[in-house]
C-alpha cells in the first residue's frame, strides 16, 4: 500500500532525458524547420499554379543529390512528381517554371 514511488520519479526523469535528446542526430534540419519549409513549397507551387498557363509552360523540378529526390530532377509537375519540395529535411530542391518546348 505503502509502496516507495521513487522508481516511477527516475523513470519520468529517464523519459524527459531521451525526449530532450530527441532530435534526429542523422537530421541535422529540425522537423519543425523542415514543416515550415515545406508549408512555404506548398505555398509556392499553389502560385506557381495559378499563374502558369498549362498549355504553354510547365513547373520543373531542380536538384536532387538522394535517391528520392534525383528521380523528380528535370521533370514536370504532374510527370513525376506531385508533391512539392522540400521532401525531407536537408532538402534543397526548387521548382521553376520552363516554357514547353514543341
Ligand atoms: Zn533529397
Ligand atoms: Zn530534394
């Protein structure tokens, strides 16, 4: 009944320990400020969109040195690719628009 809590106090403090540490030491980009790039490419790619006319120019993807971006690399929105860059934290592809060529 009696019991001494003190081994639930050192697991709470080993749990805010790991949480403190809890920052992927393989991402050197927070996830927060990855989030925060990726809401403004989601931001860039709604304008480009909207000031693109489809017929006449295409949204192309620019850069990629991993394995998931490099596919995208050179291609057009929709032919490849959907969702907008960055991908993944460290991520430092663009989007730019390119007049198709016929
Ligand atoms: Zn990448
Ligand atoms: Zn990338």
């Amino acid at each position: 009944m009696n019991c001494c809590s003190c081994h639930n106090h050192i697991h709470a403090k080993a749990l805010q320990d790991s949480e403190s540490g809890s920052l992927n030491p393989f991402l050197r980009e927070s996830m927060h400020a990855f989030s925060l790039r990726k809401s403004v490419g989601v931001q860039t790619l709604q304008a480009l969109l909207e000031k693109t006319d489809p017929g006449k120019e295409e949204i192309v993807w620019q850069g990629g040195d991993c394995e998931v971006c490099s596919p995208r690399n050179g291609k057009a929105f929709g032919l490849g690719w959907d969702n907008p860059p960055p991908l993944h934290p460290q991520c430092d592809c663009f989007m730019y628009v390119r007049k198709r060529r016929r």
